[in-house]
C-alpha cells in the first residue's frame, strides 16, 4: 500500500514510524536489559507522544514491530533477564520474595520468575544483606535488644524469614565470611 507521500504503510503505521521503533528500540536496548513488556511500555508511551493521535491498532503494530527487532538482536530474552536480576539481587542481599515481586512488576510471567528463581538461597542473600547493612557478624559494636529487633525487623520487610534472620544475626564474623566465601555467585 502507498500512502501520503509515497511513503508504504500498514494501517495507519507508516515506513518512517515503524524505522522509529526499530530506531528507539536499539537504542533503549543499548543502554540498559528490559523485559519485554518494560520495552513495550516505554515504546507504546513515547509513541503515544510522537505521534499524536496514534490508534491502538497502530500502537500494537509498533510494539510488535519493536519487540521483534528486540529479540532479532538477540537482545530481548525475558528467561536471561529474569536470571541476571535474580543473581544480582542475591549478591545485593534481596530476599526471593522481593525478587519474585520485583520480577512481576517488571512483566516476567510466573513460569520464568519460578525457574530464574530455582537455586536462589536465601541465607545467602540474607548474609549479603547484612554485610551490606552492618547487621548481625557485620556490626561494628555490640548490640542490644533494641538493635537485635531493629535488625530483624529490617530482615522481615525485606521478605527473609524470622528462621533466616535470627540465624544471621546469631552468627560470628568468621562464620559468615566463610558461608559467604563458599557461596556460588
């Protein structure tokens, strides 16, 4: 089909608004991993922008558009995503609950969060936590009760169980660097 200019189209889509997705999604992809639905969201709203008074339809041809140029790059892979934020949160000491949620509001369906989410140990990221936080063996001066509840407390709302957080907080300086040291990355 030819439409204004001679430019072809499909629908309302033309030559030049589909080289845009393509164009913004090497570039979003370039800079930083997105899930598939991260790309589509930040492609439907941009374009929503440019292109004013842009139709669904037409907004779901270009998402399509990008997110196959995404995974034509091979740079769009929500299984290797899922993997990658899942080993970093470990080593940044986030729980497996908050990486299950944080892996759902990023659009990675259940079945790819539960496999990415297989081989996570919490004690692990739990100990990362720690270290991070100066609790428990990482503490820098003694502790009393009102800084132990204080530790556990920060444990629980950051989704480790108490069985979790009171053996962290339990253990001595030399025991943790050593579970920490025969941990995998």
């Amino acid at each position: 089909m030819s439409g204004e200019g001679g430019q072809d189209q499909i629908g309302g889509v033309t030559a030049r608004m589909l080289s845009w997705a393509r164009n913004s999604t090497v570039y979003r992809l370039s800079r930083r991993m997105m899930s598939e639905r991260e790309l589509a969201d930040a492609i439907r709203r941009k374009a929503k922008q440019k292109f004013e008074d842009i139709s669904e339809d037409d907004l779901k041809v270009l998402v399509t558009a990008a997110l196959e140029c995404g995974r034509m790059l091979g740079c769009l892979d929500d299984a290797n995503y899922a993997e990658i934020k899942v080993r970093s949160g470990v080593r940044t000491g986030r729980s497996r609950r908050m990486l299950q949620r944080k892996l759902q509001e990023k659009g990675i369906n259940a079945e790819t969060a539960t496999a990415a989410l297989e081989d996570v140990d919490d004690l692990h990221a739990a100990l990362a936590y720690a270290r991070r936080r100066g609790f428990g063996p990482y503490r820098r001066a003694d502790a009393d009760d009102k800084r132990i509840i204080k530790e556990l407390s920060s444990f629980a709302r950051n989704g480790f169980s108490s069985d979790i957080a009171r053996r962290v907080v339990g253990l001595t300086r030399d025991d943790a660097d050593e579970m920490m040291a025969a941990a995998p990355l």
